[in-house]
C-alpha cells in the first residue's frame, strides 16, 4: 500500500527512470506543501510508484505545473520578434511518434520537448531524430517537416481516440512500433533529397520501443464492449478520477468505478493533489526500450 486517504497533503506528477536503455515510466509522489517548492531538487526523495502496480488511484488536477530550463514557445510564431535567441531559448529535442488516424490510418506526430517527458507521457512508441538543439531551431524544423510531408502534422487532428484505440485491439502499442520502424526510412530518405538543412541537423534516431510491460491487459468486459458504448462511457480528460486501476498503457490508466471507467491520460508537468493511492510498491517493470536505428550516413 502506498498512501492510504489521510489528513496529510499529498502531490504527485508523471516522471521517468532510465536504466542501461530501460525506460520505466513512474508517478513520482510527496506529501507537504513544500513538494511544490522542492519539485526540481535532486536531492528530494520522493516515493515512485510505477503504474503497473497500481490498484487504486483518487486524484485532482492542481494549477501548479513543473517548469522547464528556457523558453517553453510551443510554436514558431511565438519566437519571431524574439531578442533572447539564442541565450535564453533553452535546449530542445525533436521527435516523431505514429498514431491511427481517421482516414490516413496512420500518420505521424512531429512534436518538440524539454525532455523525454512529454513524448513519454503521449502512451506511444515515438522516435528522438534531433536533440539538444535551441528551441527555435526545432520549432524550426517540426514546422518545415509538417509542410514537407503529408503524413506528418504538428497537430494530430483527426487521430483516433482512445474508444477507436480498444476497439481496433491496438492498446499494446506493439502495432504501432512496427509502423514507426517502416516510417523512419523513407522520412530520412525524402529529408535528405529536399532539404539538405535539416537533413544536416537530423541525428540516427533513438527508438523508445514498447516492451512486453508496456501495458496490462484490458479487462475482458471493456474489449467486448462496443464501440459506440465505449465512446459513451469514456471521458476524455476528468478533471478528477477515482477508482480502482484495471489496466494502464505507460502512465496512462484505465481507472474504473461502478459500471462505467475513465481513461485518464496525465499531462507531462501537471501536478496532481493525491487523495488515495494503493497498490504493490515492489513492482519495478520496464514500459519501453531504447535503440538506435543506423539511417544517416557517415
């Protein structure tokens, strides 16, 4: 059991361990008001739980998000008439990840990050093709790839959601590896012919590839459902969730309570105020491998 309801105060927000090209993806928890004031020491000691142990969760969005070193612009528009680049703009990496979509059946998702964090918490195998880069320069470069191809967007619109997800029998994220794999070669491929620039700034990509620990199985009840009651029953992002852990993807949880269940899908620097979480503390399973594909030439 990890923190049973109390009167003390507990936070808690989505971390990850990387071990020998391990990545266990944790909930990092702390009881205190000073957690909020203390979230970026290293000498801090929290309590890390990996979901896949869960077996009870109560939680509520606070206001309070973890910051990032440097500039967090999420679009290029936003750095134009800026006069800190490149001092304060702050390191960034780049990646790519695969999803269904409506029409396409799959794309991809170019997206730029601090860290691993925020393609980490996504719940998706995803491939790092640039990094440490200032942010500019990978606003930069997910807008140009997002005009070079067609089937890469920096805006996922059109993917499918997490009710289409379970009903196609995708929720091990093993499908969608395979088409990351088969994606990464020609994206390299077209780079390099078109755009010599970017090309020169593109690294061998680092695969975060999903293990056999990635996810926990789906309760039977919920697979067999159909999909339009799994599109009723769903909520897309509670403010708040309460109730017992049947099934996670990454950080993601299915949480169920009475006949219906909640996906809740946390964001990567959100903190969230802890009422209640129980669970096997000794679990320590891996959610995903890293591997370097060879695709640039030396």
């Amino acid at each position: 059991m990890f923190i049973p309801h109390s009167t003390a105060v507990h936070y808690a927000f989505l971390d990850y361990r990387i071990t020998k090209n391990k990545v266990e993806i944790i909930y990092s928890v702390s009881s205190g008001e000073e957690m909020l004031d203390q979230v970026f020491s290293s000498d801090k000691r929290f309590l890390e739980i990996n979901p896949n142990g869960l077996e009870w969760i109560s939680i509520v969005k606070t206001k309070y998000m973890r910051g990032i070193l440097g500039c967090n612009a999420t679009n290029l528009n936003a750095c134009f008439n800026c006069t800190e680049y490149p001092h304060r703009c702050g390191k960034a990496l780049l990646y790519l990840r695969i999803f269904p979509h409506r029409k396409k059946r799959w794309a991809l998702k170019v997206g730029v990050s601090a860290d691993y964090l925020r393609p980490l918490a996504q719940s998706s195998p995803f491939a790092v093709i640039a990094s440490n880069l200032p942010r500019r320069d990978a606003l930069y470069i997910e807008k140009n790839l997002s005009t070079l191809f067609k089937d890469i967007v920096q805006n996922p619109s059109g993917r499918v959601l997490w009710p289409e997800i379970i009903h196609r029998g995708l929720w091990n994220g093993m499908e969608e590896a395979g088409i990351l794999l088969e994606k990464l070669p020609i994206v390299y491929d077209v780079v390099k012919r078109k755009d010599k620039n970017i090309y020169s700034k593109l690294q061998d990509p680092l695969l975060f590839l999903p293990t056999r620990h990635f996810s926990t199985n789906l309760p039977t009840w919920i697979e067999k459902l159909p999909l339009v009651e799994l599109k009723r029953k769903l909520s897309r992002e509670p403010i708040s969730v309460s109730g017992e852990v049947v099934a996670n993807r990454g950080g993601l949880l299915v949480v169920e309570y009475g006949d219906n269940f909640w996906v809740f899908s946390p964001n990567e620097r959100r903190i969230y105020y802890v009422n209640k979480i129980v669970g096997a503390k000794e679990i320590r399973e891996n959610h995903m491998i890293v591997r370097k594909m060879i695709l640039k030439e030396l």
